[in-house]
C-alpha cells in the first residue's frame, strides 16, 4: 500500500453497517465511509468506529451486487459484522484500498486442478444423464402422449415412406384380403400391455426387401416379399411380433429418445439442428434394443398360443432368413439383437421343432445351407 493510500482520505461513501447488538441480532445503520491512515472510519449517527485495513476483508464482487466488506469482532461480539456499499456508487477508489479476499468461485476459476475437477464432475454428469435419465424422461413422455399424436406421426411417415422408399402392393387382391381377415380376427392375450388404439395393416411393394414394421400410433406394415414367401401362419406371428412393439409403446420410446438425445446435444454442444429428424430415417430409429425385440418375440408368442397358431412357425421362419442366400438386405424387425438363432430357439422353445419349409408357402424353395466341412450342401 502507497503512502498516499495510507495518509490520503477516501471521498465519503454512504453505506449500512451491519453489526451485533444487545440482542444479538444484525440490524443495518447508515453510516459514511473514509479511508486514511491505513484504517477505514465509519462514521454513523450514534458514533464513529475506525478498523485497521489489514483486519477487514472484501468479499467476492458480482455485478449488481451491494459490496460487502467483512468487518472483525469487536466490542466482546461473538459475530463478525459487515459493510455493504449499494451498487450503482462510484467506489473504485473505496474498494483500491481494501485488501481483497478471494471467494471460492475465484479461487476455483483460477486452480488448474480445480478446472480438472469440474470438467470431470461435467462429463461424468452428462454421462449419466444421457444413460439415465434421457431414456426415463423419453420413456415417460412416450406413456403420456396422446394416441391421436401417435397417429399423427403414423400419417406423416407413411407420406414420407410412399414417396421415396415404398410402393404400392402388387399382391392380389385375394391374399391381401385374407391376411387382413386373420389379422382383424386376432385376440390378443389378457395380463400384457394392450396397443393405446387400434392397429391398421398396410401392404407395400419394397422390391425385394423382406420387411415389416410397426409405427407408433399402431400402422403395421408387411412389404409384398415377405408376404409371398411365408405361409399365413408365419406372417400372423411376424404381425404378433408388430403388435408387441406398439403396445410397448417401442415406437414412441424410440422417437422419443431420439428428440431427447437431440435436444441433449443441442443445449450442450449448440446445434439446434440436430433435434430436427426427418421422416426418411424413421426405419433406422426402429432398430429396437434387445430388450425390446425380446419383448415383441414373447408378445408374439403368447399372440399366437392365444390364436391356435404353433409357435414354432415362427423358430422356422427365423431359420429360412438364416440360410436365404437371396442377397436381400436383412428386416428392420430382424436386423437387431438378439441374434437370429437366439431369437429361433426362443419360439421353438415355445412350440417344438418343424422344418424350415413349416414357415413357407407352397412352391417356396428353402436355399441350401452350406457348411464346407461336409462337402454338397442339403436341404431339409
């Protein structure tokens, strides 16, 4: 501190001072602040009082904050008491005096190790948050939307998907009809989850995509491919399949998750844009986790036990795709894990063994299944 700082008085500023009374209560007195000869004078209606500059403290500054100055005991008080100066006061020259106390905010901001700390802390938050808590909010808000948003999603979708990926059907009149008569007549099974409105099937040309999905409001969709190589009985358990996702909501889970990792990012990392998912990727936000394809599998298990229909179509079905050299790109519904064996030994658990050919129609062939340890390949 310079010589004209310890000898030269500060100009008067007003402030309160907060000190112990008799009764041990903090109560504000108006008072005039000066600063001279290493000591601030605080000058006040009922008296003056003079405190060495070593001995007081200035607290951390925040913008339109009051200043504060930390004031020692006194006086016998068991509490320290405190000045505080209204913002808006020229006090620069005040404040250039005082001895000033780093606050914690300061003191972290300038530790490197502090810095370290919190971008750990920040990371292992947004970590969990995006493991955790993401996927809970997403699945509530998919419990609580309405089905006719659902819906809604459906009707914009499937305009998307008819204009770029898929085609009106081509099957005959008589085979769509008598799978849309099956599917109608389906009682689904009492004590599991219930779609929030009712299903609709579609049929769509998708070339030679073998396919079916499921879309939130209750749209399920079997492209002509796969309806022209599997039987009746194997269709009715992949619509089973389709049902079990929309009445575990998968659909609106996964929607959901997608808007919510987006706006995730969008708060943290600054780009809005990523919240923005367009129609087109739908198909790929339907790559369901393996819980939920497991839970869709056991739907159509107890679908089809409810329906008279063996479950065990559904374990050839699996096996056919298996060894199908058609070079057709493998379902969405079947594209996930688990694992195709897995999931055939699940429904031949259900209801036995059948052949491959169990899940075809008639005039099907079932491609060879090549192991090159046992020379021609066999069919069954």
């Amino acid at each position: 501190m310079t010589g004209s700082n310890v000898n030269t008085p500060s100009p008067g500023v007003a402030a309160l001072m907060f000190a112990p009374d008799a009764g041990e209560r903090l109560t504000g007195v108006p008072v005039t602040l000066h600063v001279a000869g290493g000591r601030l004078l605080v000058i006040g209606r009922d008296g003056q009082w003079a405190f060495d500059l070593k001995a007081l403290r200035l607290r951390e500054r925040f913008v339109h904050a009051p200043v504060v100055i930390e004031l020692p005991s006194h006086g016998g008080a068991a509490s320290t008491g405190s000045i505080e100066i209204a913002p808006g006061q020229a006090i620069d020259d005040l404040v250039g005096r005082l001895p000033a106390r780093r606050g914690r905010v300061e003191r972290w901001a300038g530790s490197p190790s502090s810095i370290m700390v919190l971008a750990v802390v920040f990371a292992v938050f947004l970590a969990l948050s995006y493991r955790y808590v993401l996927p809970a909010a997403a699945d509530q808000f998919a419990q609580w939307m309405p089905q006719h948003y659902a819906e809604s999603i459906d009707k914009a979708v499937m305009e998307e998907l008819d204009k770029r990926l898929l085609k009106p059907s081509k099957l005959p009149e008589e085979r769509r009809s008598a799978i849309a008569e099956r599917f109608e007549a389906l009682r689904l099974p009492g004590g599991l989850p219930q779609p929030a409105g009712k299903t609709s099937l579609l049929f769509r040309d998708a070339g030679r995509e073998i396919n079916a999905f499921a879309l939130p409001g209750g749209t399920i969709v079997l492209t002509d491919a796969l309806v022209e190589r599997f039987n009746d009985d194997a269709v009715l358990g992949v619509l089973g399949h389709e049902i079990g996702h929309v009445a575990h909501r998968h659909g609106l889970r996964n929607l959901a998750r997608t808007a919510a990792v987006g706006l995730f990012f969008s708060v943290y990392v600054g780009d809005f844009s990523a919240v923005a998912a367009t129609s087109a990727t739908f198909l790929e936000q339907q790559r369901h986790s393996r819980e939920a394809e497991r839970e869709a599998d056991a739907y159509a298990i107890a679908v089809m036990q409810e329906n008279a229909i063996n479950p065990a179509v559904l374990g050839a079905f699996f096996r056919v795709l298996l060894r199908d050299e058609s070079g057709a790109p493998p379902p969405v519904f079947l594209s996930s894990h688990p694992a195709h064996p897995e999931r055939a030994d699940a429904f031949e658990a259900a209801g036995g063994v059948l052949p491959s050919s169990g899940a075809l129609r008639p005039g099907q062939a079932i491609a060879p299944q090549v192991d090159p340890t046992q020379g021609p390949a066999q069919n069954d």
